[in-house]
C-alpha cells in the first residue's frame, strides 16, 4: 500500500468523559463494532475501579493492566481507527491531558441525567486550546435526564463550544422511542440490548409511517423539534467542525448499544486524518517524507518483578521501522528501538513499520521524559503539550541525609515521566512536589523508596495553583519576585512561577499587577 494511502486510511481520536458517563461501554461498543473484542466486558474488565482510591498499589496494578488498552488499533470500514484511551481517574488527569495532544480529534460523551460535569469542563479547555475536532454523544437516553433543549444549551454554554445536532432524541427514559436522524432522514427505533439499531426510512417528517412507529403524540413533537433545530442550526458544515468550531451532536445509549453505529459511521466519514503539528521549526505534515514523532505519556510498573517503562510515541510523519537509527533530539544521541511494540485490543505484538496516527509503546530505561521528540536526523521539537497547574503541594523534606544524591535524581526522573511536576524554592534550595491528586503523593514516596533507595517526608504547603509568570517589563517581574519572595519559585526549567494561597490572592496579584501575565499552562517546548 501506498504511503499516502497509509496515512489517510488512519483516524487517532480519544473518547472523553466525567468519569461514569459512560466512556468504557462506548470504548466497548466501538471495539464489537470494530471486531477487535468478541465479547462485551473486556475492556470494562480493565478500568480502574472506581472503588479502589485508597489503595494506590491496587490502582497502579489495575493501571498495569490497562497499559495493554491504552491504544486501541481496530478497522472498520477500510479504516484504521487508533483509539487512545485516558484514564478516568481524577488523579491521573495529566496523563488525560496529554493523550489530547496525541490525538486528531475526540469523541466527548455526557450524561443525559448529569449534563457538564467537572472534569469535562476541564478536559474541554485543552480541546479549545487545540482547536481539536469534537463529536458529542450524549449518554444514557433510557434514564430520565435532563430536556434536550436545556443540555444542548447548557453543554454551549459550559463549554463554549457551538453544537450541531445530526440525531434529535424522541423522548427519553421509559418512554424513549429513538432519534431521528437530520442528515439522513431516517429514524432509529429503540429496543433496549438489540445489537442493531432498528433503522425505518420515512420519505420525510410528514410520512404517516412516522406516527404508526412512534404515535401522533410524539411524532408531532419530533416535527416541532426538527423545525426548531432545522431554524437555529442549518447545515452542518464539516470544515467547522473540523477546525474545531462546531461540534455535531448525537443522543444515545451505550449500554444498549443504540445511536453508537450511526455516530460511528459519520466518525469515519468526517473525523480528521493524521493532522500536520507544530513544531520549533515548520509545521510537520503527516506526508513528510522524514520521520518523527513525540513522547506523550510514560508508563512506570510498579511492581518490583515487571520493573519496565513504557515510552508512548506518536508518529507524526514519515515511517518509523524497527531497529532503524533515529535521533533523540533532548539527548543529541542516535537511538533504536528493537522490540517497538503495537497495542492490538489485548495483546502487544512487536511491529516492523507504524505510520502517521499510530503510537509506538517503546521500552525506556530512562531515556525519555514527556514532549521528547524523535526524527530521522533534524533536530527541533513538537509544541503544545502542555503542563498544567498543580492543584496539590508538598515541600519535600530529605529524611536521610546519606541519600541526597539519590533523592534529587529520583525527583528528576519521577518528574520527567509525568508523574508529578518539581519546582525549587526561588532563591533557595526547597524542593516543591506538585500533584493533580493526593494518589501521586503517593507514588512518589513509594518509587523514591523503592527504585531510588531514598526516603523523604511530603509536608502539605497551603497553596493551591501555580502560575507561570512572564512580563516585558523585567523590571516590574523583578520587583514583583522580590515582593512575593515567599510565593515565587522555579520550575525544572528555570521559569519563574506564583504560587498562590487562594483564588483570592490570586486574582488581587493579577489585578495589582497588570504588567505581568500569570500562565495558568506553561509548554513543554515552545
Ligand atoms: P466511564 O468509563 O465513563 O467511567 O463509564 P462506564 O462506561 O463505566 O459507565 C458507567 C456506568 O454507566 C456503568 O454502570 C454503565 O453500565 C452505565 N451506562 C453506560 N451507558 C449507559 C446507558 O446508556 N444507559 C444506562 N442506564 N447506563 C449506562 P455501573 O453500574 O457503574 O457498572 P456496571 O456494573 O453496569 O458495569
């Protein structure tokens, strides 16, 4: 097959939740669809239970096992559809973020009953921030959730996103009836747990079929929502939507399988190709012949008898093949990869070639650490992926004294996989952890024991944001820094951040200081 023909036959997309919405059972559905699962349950099998936040160990152990889906490759319809999955733990919402940089566009899935929630509130900044392209599903039609005007309403508004709707629901919980569909003119008859969706074609809204399949009633409400939906949204355009303006909308039920082909089917036809990325340099397109490519996520086993790393690539242009030599730009050093592995629904098979779309998983040594880039020679680095602010800090204080060196070297590199983010005190020598979730916390002191020998007591700090600070006047940057002594410290790479007590103080600093811009992302590379 030809390399173009490689490239365009790939569609790397993530689906996205608040946790229980229903993310697993689509993943699941895609999957049977797909025919890369036989049966329903397998991947629900590998989520991180809900149960289980006490007990890190456990999580990291279920975490382990999910490490085999987290790329789900399957085909449908002459397509090769890259699924990356992102944790729906709360505490592991970096690792969300940054799968986001890895993808080409999402499927957003909402709870009828719940509507926006807070991690989709969160997890839609980073959408905006890419201009990535969104399909909405909304979940859960068979329970009584909320009237379909107020979500659609209350999603545009939340998300400051504009919606389209391709399906319009006919009622919902009990007396769910389908949805009909506006681009094809057709209606889908719910049965709960059918695999099929019953689809009727009726010539158009005035056919009597309509009211012998749902009654007068309900027909009747159908035909007034169509004409509303028809007068405020039009048509929908599929360039909007791809850069990421306009995102169509879908009702369904994923647990009964019902509106999640039709969504699956426009996916394949609109959903982007591999999309060309921003770099230090020129932007890099898929076709480029050279290959390259980032890291976005890095794997840990925690246990003692696994001790490996795993290093996710996505692959950005030209080919990557096994055993080849390419550069690691950060080190300035010639690398190869042996045993490059696929992730295939359940099993890791080791792979000659990936393409444009496809992510790698390559063993580490601790060789990586997130937003490296990999090419065939040239030396620049992927943009935009970004780090976010901590929303927990502790200061570490070293408990053996003997173990110093260890200490600073396991920060470093439990920090450069991701895990948790380390600034130093400005003008100082304290050491400040910054988390997503108190889990990490965790983590970390049982890794610096383990793998680095060394011991350290995390004492809570009373701030609850960090703030990346620039500012063209440094002078003005300067004084502020002496001012705010206490609150100012550095990241791994020299910048200057705020960390602010509270919500309060923070906007008085922003307020008070109108010359200076607090970042509430900093880039990795820019
Ligand atoms: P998540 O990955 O987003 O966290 O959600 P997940 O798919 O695990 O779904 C969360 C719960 O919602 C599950 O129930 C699942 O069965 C249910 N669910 C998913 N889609 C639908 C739907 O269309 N309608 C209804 N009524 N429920 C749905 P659970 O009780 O937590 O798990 P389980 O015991 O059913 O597996």
């Amino acid at each position: 097959m030809k390399y173009t023909e490689e490239i365009n036959k790939r569609k790397t997309f993530a689906i996205i939740s608040h946790p229980d919405a229903g993310k697993t059972t689509l993943t699941e559905k895609f999957l049977l669809f797909g025919g890369a699962i036989q049966t329903a349950g397998a991947v629900k099998s590998n989520k991180i239970k809900k149960h289980a936040t006490s007990d890190f160990m456990e999580i990291e152990r279920q975490r382990g096992i999910s490490v085999a889906t987290s790329v789900m490759t399957f085909e449908y319809k002459d397509h090769l559809i890259n699924l990356l999955d992102t944790p729906g733990h709360k505490d592991f919402a970096e690792d969300t973020y940054r799968t986001l940089t890895a993808v080409d566009s999402v499927v957003l899935v909402i709870d009828s009953v719940n509507g926006v929630e807070a991690q989709t509130r969160r997890l839609m900044e980073v959408i905006s921030m890419r201009k990535t392209p969104v399909i909405v599903f909304i979940n859960k039609l068979d329970r009584d959730g909320k009237n379909r005007f107020d979500l659609l309403e209350e999603i545009e508004k939340e998300l400051s996103i504009q919606l389209h709707p391709v399906t319009v629901p006919i009622n919902s919980g009990r007396d769910f009836k389908g949805v009909y569909n506006l681009s094809n003119k057709s209606l889908a008859l719910f049965t709960a747990g059918s695999k099929d969706d019953n689809v009727v074609e009726i010539k158009d809204l005035a056919d009597p079929l309509l009211d012998k399949m749902v009654g007068e009633k309900d027909a009747n409400i159908l035909r007034e929502d169509v004409e509303l939906i028809d007068g405020v949204y039009g048509e929908l355009n599929v360039e909007d939507y791809l850069s990421g303006k306009v995102a169509p909308v879908f009702f369904g039920s994923a647990v009964n399988n019902f509106g999640v082909k039709e969504m699956l089917d426009t996916f394949i036809n609109i959903a982007p190709t591999p999309r060309p990325r921003s770099t230090t340099k020129d932007d890099i397109k898929p076709e480029d012949e050279k290959f390259s490519g980032f890291v976005f996520k890095i794997h840990a086993n925690l246990d003692p008898k696994h001790r490996d790393r795993i290093a996710f690539l996505r692959v950005c242009s030209g080919k990557f093949s096994r055993g080849k030599y390419f550069k690691h730009v950060r080190l300035d050093k010639d690398v190869r990869f042996n045993n490059p592995y696929s992730f295939l629904a359940r099993q890791k098979d080791v792979i000659e070639e990936a393409y444009p779309g496809d992510v790698v998983g390559l063993f580490d040594t601790g060789n990586f650490k997130i937003g490296d880039t990999i090419t065939e020679g040239e030396s620049f680095y992927f943009t935009g992926i970004p780090s976010f602010s901590p929303e927990i800090f502790k200061e570490v204080i070293n408990k053996d004294p003997m173990k110093t060196k260890q200490l600073e070297k396991g920060l470093m590199q439990l920090t450069d996989e991701g895990v948790a983010q380390l600034f130093t005190q400005h003008g100082g020598n304290k050491k400040i952890i910054g988390c997503v979730g108190e889990l990490q916390f965790e983590v970390i002191q049982y890794r610096l024991l383990q793998e680095y020998g060394a011991s350290a007591q995390l004492n809570s700090l009373p701030f609850y944001k960090a703030c990346w600070l620039t500012s063209k006047d440094p002078k003005k940057l300067q004084d502020f820094v002496r001012f705010k002594q206490a609150n100012i410290a550095e990241d791994k790479d020299g910048q200057l951040v705020y960390l602010a007590q509270s919500e309060w103080f923070l906007n008085t600093e922003i307020q008070n200081n109108p010359d200076i811009t607090f970042h509430f992302t900093s880039e990795i590379h820019k």
